[in-house]
C-alpha cells in the first residue's frame, strides 16, 4: 500500500466509540481501525496513520460516551489539582508530589519531575518534585515488568520516598487503570487520608478498570477506583482519565497513552508554577490554551512526512538486516531518545541492542535517583563512541537529536567521528525563525535533515512542545521500523513479551481473536509456548499467572509460537522451524491461513 493510497475518513476516527465496537476490551486494549493494515503500508503510509492516530488525542467529545481531554469535567478536575500543587509550592516544608508509574508511565514521570525541579532550581526553591517507577532506575532503561504486578513494592516504594513528610500529593499513572504496583501505591493513599491526597492519572472511563483479582490483595484497580470516586466529590481524591482512543498498536500506550501523560502533567505543573511564581490566576481559559499549544505541536510531524518517511524507511532497512538504530541525543530530547529505544523490548520483542538511545553527559546530565547503574547500562556518547562505534557500518543508522540551544559545535564533532564509520546518519533539529546557529555542516555530513523551525517569538512552552514532537517522531520511527521488519500483524503486537500479568492477559486475548479458538485453549498454546512441551502437566496448569510470566522472561516468539501451533495443530517443534524458516512474524502467520 503506498502512501498515496490510505485516506483517513472521518467515520474511521470515531468507529471505536461505537458500544459494539470490540465491546468486551477497554479503550486501551482495542484496536485502531485507521490502522488495520499497517502491517502492509509503506513508509510514507505508516507515517500518515500514526498522525492520524495521535490527532485523536484532541478529539471533541461527541456524546456522553467518553470524555476527552479538553471537556469541561478533565479541565476542572485539572484545575483543582493544580492549586493543590500551588499550595505546595507557596509552602513546601514537609511537602512532596510524587509521580508514579509502571514503563512508559515510570519514563514520563522521571522527565517531568526533572524538569520542573530544575524550573525551582532556576527560581533558588527547594525541589518538591519526586518520581517513582515501578523496578528502579533500570525500568528507565529496559524493561522490567514484573515489578507492574507487585502492589506491595509499590506501597514500600511510596513510604519509602515520602518517609517524614506530612503532606503529599501522589500522581499516579496507569494508561490502561490496570498496574497493580499504582493500585497498592492509591490504596496506600486512601488508608492514610492525613498526609497523601491521591490522583490517578489514566484513560479508560472508570468502569474499565482492571478487575481481576490482586494476589495477596483485598482490592482489585477497580475497587480502588470506585473509592476514589466516592471521595472526588469532596476533592479529596481524584481522577484524570479522558478517552485519547485506541492506539495504534493495539495496546501499545507508550504511544497515546504516554504523549496524553506528558501533556496533562505539564500542564497541571505549568499552571501551578505560573500561579505560585507569577501571580497568574488558575482559570479554564488558561488551562485551554495550554492544551490547544500542543494540540498545534501535532501539525508540525505533519509538514515533514517526506523527511520522516525517508528516515523510517532507513531505519526499517537497519532493523530488517539485522543492524542497529542508534539515538545520540542532546538534553531532554536525549532523554526521549532512550526512553523510546527501551520500549522496543516490550513492544516488540527487539534484541536489547537493536535500537539504543546515548545522551550527552551521560548520568551527569540524566541525574536519576540511583546514579550509574553499572556496565549493562552505559548512555553516553563517549560510551557510544567506545562501545558501539567501532562495530557499525553503513548499514547501520545513526540519528543526532538536537535544538538551537545545544552546543552545536559538539554535535558537529559527534557527526564527524561518526561518518568515518557510517555514512547513514541523519539528524532532527529544532530551532526558532531567525535562528542563526551554524549548522550547514552538520546538514552536510547527515544523509538527512529534519529541520524544524519554530514560530518566533519562541513561548515559554518552547521547550515542552520540542519534547512532545520529538516523541511523536521517534515513537514513529521505531513503530514504523519494525512494522517494516515484520514484527506487527494487522495492528497487533505479535512478539510482544509475556513478562506480567497484563501482557499475558493481552497475548490470550490476541490469540483468541486472530485464531478464533476458545479462551481455554488460547492459554493452553500460550502456556505450552511458554514451558517448551507440547503436553502440560498438572504443575503447569495449577502455578499462577506470575510463575508463567517469570518463566516466560526467557522466551522469545512465545505468542507466535502459540498462534502457529493454533492455526495448524503442528507441534511446538515444527512451528519453531516454520518461523526459523520465515523469521518475519507477519509473513509466517500468512503462510499458516493461507
């Protein structure tokens, strides 16, 4: 399919509201019907998908079905959150906000809360700001999933870093309102009224909410959302959850999910910092107007589909001859660069080195809780240039990733000792009209440019929106890539791995809906898969759901596996050898229907 040949029709962009509209899954599990066949799209169509898909976040809200981001329920409540986070700020003794997620949610919260502790810095106040991500210092750099499940770790780490504070207000952040390590976090809240004031942050309606039972647990999500409702209506809790739609791979919120994250807790932040600092009134008007900044920041992707079509294609080229991606990234657009490479993991079952993101200054500039993390997480660029560089050649992709406000002459020398190896580097630069910073020779080592020129003067936004377009970018280009190397089927995540509960929830249901078998005998190919047997035994089939996602941490293809083993009834041997046989996902199922 060429780029040409997809249109995006209305009707395709509200199909999913529809009640009979894949009805038994929540908003963020079902699939995207404007990117059904992505799977056979070219570059250029890809691009204009995951545009289409990300417009959506912007949606007006067009019955009573879903609230959206900027109906007049999510703006108050983000209004009252924000002049709690005022508060704080006017008077921090013994205060904190913490932000708190699982993944991508975990990523997000670390780069906010960064950047707003570095706004009080600038202003001489005391930081007030603490993240918490589900697995430590390492989830921000790979993928640690299991931790998602453990509700009790999720409280230690909440006490842990609130010890001798008496007042916290704690974000907590679950796309799909599903993480049980953010659901013991809020009940933790709710237990204890007099110091923590909860939010959950999410974006399925409340009565999506996960509500299957939490080993060791008396609650499941959903009961914790209930309560929290109750107490909404005295604000002493409350829920931020609009529908953004379904992403465009099926249940993949580092997407959506995770841009919607960024844009509502910047927003609150904002707005609490201009009314504690600048004396500027939190009001509904300027909460809109901050929404509708970045709902412009979606136009600009749009304005270099051909740049960006060009750069997906070089980078599905490297993933597809079994070569890397490699982000070099400068500041807070370094950070994006390495939170997007380390959810290719998950995603898509990528090899750890397939795409890598390095910043300049490495944990100098990241200052993360833990500091160093040890050799099997080395991020900067000298560390690229030690490690990485010496094996690359031209078929591996390199991208600069970088603004008007970097040290242009170091991203000049960076490009230079990286073209004696590879001629395949390209570049995404920000800058404002009129800026005069030399980089015509930077253009000249790259194969490509993104040159993207902001209106001048520049807003006090500037910063966020380079952030938030940058993922939008990146984001695309690692979908969009291994989409091309074969890793999705229809809009589905195919090799995604099985390493909690949800994601082994997610890979039954897939199976269920792709192979038309019962549930039972869906999870009985998944467990088989899982285990290596072609028979279960009864210690299989009677183990929770967390010893088969532990066990499963070891596994790769486990859900084409069990998909090629449903649609042919061969053994779990002869499916391994027709994937051995054709390694691209897509292509094997095809052959299998066929």
């Amino acid at each position: 399919m060429s780029g040409s040949e997809w249109t995006c029709r209305l009707s395709s962009m509200h199909e999913w509201e529809s009640p009979y509209y894949e009805p038994s899954l929540p908003v963020s599990e079902k699939s995207n019907p404007l990117t059904r066949d992505i799977d056979r799209a070219s570059s250029g169509c890809i691009v204009r998908m995951l545009q289409a898909c990300d417009s959506q976040m912007f949606l007006e809200e067009a019955g009573a079905t879903y609230q959206r981001l900027m109906s007049d329920g999510v703006v108050e409540t983000l209004m009252e959150v924000a002049k709690k986070v005022e508060l704080i700020l006017k008077d921090p003794r013994d205060s904190l906000v913490v932000l708190s997620g699982c993944g991508t949610s975990g990523r997000l919260a670390f780069l906010v809360t960064s950047a707003f502790n570095r706004a009080l810095k600038e202003l001489n106040q005391s930081p007030v700001y603490s993240y918490i991500i589900a697995g430590g210092d390492k989830a921000l750099f790979s993928s640690q999933e299991a931790p998602e499940d453990d509700p009790k770790l999720g409280m230690l780490s909440l006490k842990e870093a609130c010890e001798g504070k008496k007042r916290v207000l704690f974000i907590g952040i679950s796309c799909g309102l599903s993480a049980p390590f953010v659901a013991g976090q809020l009940d933790l809240c709710l237990q204890n009224p007099q110091v923590y004031t909860p939010v959950l942050v999410g974006f399925n309606p409340t009565h999506q909410a996960r509500d299957e039972p939490i080993p060791g647990c008396s609650f499941t999500f959903r009961s914790v959302v209930q309560r929290m409702e109750g107490l909404a209506k005295s604000q002493k809790a409350f829920l931020i959850n609009p529908a953004v739609g379904p992403e465009a791979i099926s249940g993949s919120s580092r997407m959506k999910g995770g841009s919607a994250t960024k844009i509502l807790l910047e927003v609150v932040l904002s707005a609490a910092h201009a009314a504690a600092f600048t004396h500027t009134p939190i009001t509904q008007q300027g909460i809109l107007q901050h929404m509708r900044a970045y709902e412009k920041t979606l136009e600009i992707p749009c304005a270099h589909n051909e740049g960006m079509s060009a750069l997906l294609e070089a980078a599905g080229k490297s993933l597809q001859r079994g070569r890397r991606v490699c982000y070099l990234g400068w500041g807070s657009l370094g950070v994006l660069g390495l939170v997007d490479a380390s959810e290719c993991v998950p995603t898509f079952g990528a090899d750890y080195e397939d795409v890598r993101g390095f910043i300049s200054g490495g944990y100098n500039e990241l200052k993360n809780n833990e500091g160093p993390l040890g050799p099997d997480f080395r991020i900067s660029h000298e560390d690229f240039l030690h490690l990485v560089l010496p094996s690359l050649d031209d078929h591996d992709m390199v991208l600069l990733i970088y603004t008007q406000t970097d040290d242009v002459s170091d991203v000049e020398k960076l490009a230079r000792r990286v073209r004696e190896k590879t001629s395949n580097l390209h570049a995404v630069y920000h800058r404002v009209d009129g800026d005069t910073a030399a980089t015509d020779d930077i253009n000249k080592l790259c194969l490509s440019s993104l040159r993207i020129t902001w209106p001048s003067p520049a807003s006090g936004l500037l910063q966020m929106q380079w952030e938030l377009c940058t993922k939008l970018f990146l984001n695309a280009l690692s979908t969009g890539a291994h989409v091309l190397k074969g890793k999705i089927y229809q809009n589905h995540m195919m090799d995604l791995q099985v390493t909690n509960s949800k994601l082994y929830c997610r890979a039954t249901r897939l199976l269920q809906k792709l192979s038309g078998c019962p549930e039972s005998k869906c999870e009985e190919a998944l467990l088989k898969a899982v285990y290596k047997v072609d028979n279960l035994t009864v210690e299989i089939t009677s183990s929770d759901i967390s010893t088969h996602t532990h066990t499963a941490r070891t596994r790769t293809k486990v859900v084409p596996l069990a998909l090629v083993c449903l649609l042919t009834g061969c053994s779990l041997a002869e499916a391994e050898l027709r994937l051995e046989q054709q390694p691209i996902v897509r292509d094997a199922v095809e052959a299998c229907l066929s």
